[in-house]
C-alpha cells in the first residue's frame, strides 16, 4: 500500500468511525462487487459493507463458512474499495478459523487491505455444533478488538451474535453476548433475526451508548415493516441489508431467464435498465 494509498484508507476509517458517532441513523447498503458498489455510491450511500453471501453466489458457490476463503473474500474488498471512495466494511465471517490469533490476523489483513472495519461471528460452520461457546466467542471478540486498537487509524469492529438465526431463539443469551462483546472492546454490536421493536430495544439498551446495527431485508428474520425512520426511533444506529439487494438483483435475473427459457419470449427487457444508462452510471 501506497502512502497515499495509506492516507486515503485512513481517512475512508475515520469517516466511517465519525457516522457511528453522529446524530441519526444511517444505511450500509451490501454491493457484492465493484460494479454493484458504484451504483450504491451514485445513489448517495455514505458507506458500504460487503456480503458474504453475495460473493459466495457470484462465484457459483453456496453461502457458508467453507464456500469463500479469506484470501477471495480480501480479494473482492479490495475490488469493491478501489471502484468508490466510500468507507468499506467487511463481512469477515467467523475470522476464517477458530482460534482468537486467527481472528486477529484476519483484521489485520483486512486493514491492510483498506478496509474501514470488518465483522465477526460467534457461528462455527459446523452444523452440529453451530454457535462458539459464551467464553471462546468473548476470547475472539477480545483478540480482534486488540488487533483493530493496534492500527493506527480507528477500523470500526462490528461483532455479531449469531443464536437467533441458527435455531436458537434465546434472547437473553444473545443480549449477554452482545454485552461481554462490546465489554471486549466491539465498536458496533449485531445480532440477525430480531424479529420485534421490543427486541431491537432491548439490545440497543443494553449495550448503549455502543451502536447496534440491524438488518433488514431479510424475510426470514421478520422485520421488513420496519422503516429507516421507525429504527432510528427505537434507536438503531446502523442499518444493513445482508444479502438481500444481490438476491433481489439475482430474482430479477432468474425471472428474465425463465421467461426466455420457458415461454420464448422477452417482455422482461421493458423494466431492465437501458444500456446507455449503465454505460453513463459507470463513467461517472
């Protein structure tokens, strides 16, 4: 990395950390590569952060712990920073492996790499045994959080909590979590699949004055009635959206391709977007 490179990731950090700090809410839309990154960013989206989903089906793959390595996960970031000159979160998984000095490595390359900040879950990959235990997740938050406190510009850790969409609806252990992580020195505080107003509220009391990120566009985890205004009442500083702009994106894909494929025919083509408009977007 450049110097210059180095002074424009850090002030891309810096940014990123002062709209947790602001008044208001605002949105990290999830772009999957550097095209769908600069769409986000004509639209006025101050921030983005990626989607391990979204690049996992990209590349043909399932979402999923073993699908996507860190170094393609790196690699994709690096595509999507280069194409904006918007601060970048990452969905940096599990931190790529176990142990506490893998999550740490993992912020450090993601860092070095350019991003703003990165995430980290308490969820396994296995099946069997799906969440971390309450200790070994803590120990993880603990070591990603010293990683990111030995940069020299701020990099915003988010850790995640993942019970609820792993079949273990147990609030009060999720907010326990959530607690111990932003006690080991977690910037933002994540648990998908709150389903009500009344959840959303009891994490963002119990880790305030840490900002909680919710996701939304989700329908399996409830919640899609919720507006950006109805959140930033109940609190919410930050709001993301998974996975859900590449599957909407990949929806209208699919029902384009079905109709060709089954009716041989292609009124799709009237609400796709014009070509000279793409080509117009992406010269800006």
């Amino acid at each position: 990395m450049s110097h210059q490179h180095g002074n424009h990731y850090q002030a891309r950090a810096e940014a990123f950390q002062s709209f947790h700090r602001e008044a208001g809410i605002f949105v990290v839309p999830n772009p999957w590569d550097a095209g769908s990154a600069k769409m986000l960013e004509t639209l006025g989206f101050k921030a983005l952060a990626t989607t391990s989903a979204g690049l996992a089906y990209s590349l043909g793959k399932p979402d999923g712990h073993a699908s996507i390595t860190r170094e393609e996960t790196l690699l994709n970031v690096q595509n999507i920073i280069a194409a904006t000159n918007l601060p970048v979160s990452a969905d940096l998984e599990n931190g790529y492996g176990d142990d506490p000095e893998v999550c740490a490595e993992t912020i450090l390359l993601a860092a070095k790499a350019g991003l703003a900040g990165g995430s980290i879950e308490d969820a396994t990959g296995r099946p069997a045994d799906p969440i971390y235990s309450f200790e070994h997740a803590v120990e993880r938050v603990k070591a990603a959080a010293q990683a990111a406190r030995s940069l020299p510009y701020p990099f915003t850790l988010t850790a995640r909590a993942e019970n609820l969409i792993y079949g273990r609806q147990d609030l009060k252990d999720t907010i326990k979590r959530l607690e111990a992580f932003a006690d080991a020195g977690a910037d933002v505080l994540f648990a998908p699949g709150l389903k009500t107003r009344e959840e959303i509220e009891a994490v963002v009391k119990a880790v305030a004055p840490r900002p909680v990120n919710v996701i939304m566009g989700l329908s399996m985890a409830g919640g899609v009635g919720f507006s950006l205004e109805m959140l930033g009442e109940m609190g919410v500083k930050r709001v993301s959206v998974g996975s859900s702009l590449v599957r909407a994106a990949y929806g209208a894909f699919f029902r384009a391709a079905e109709e060709i494929a089954r009716s041989g025919t292609f009124t799709y083509a009237a609400d796709s977007k014009p070509y000279g408009e793409m080509n117009k977007l992406f010269m800006e």
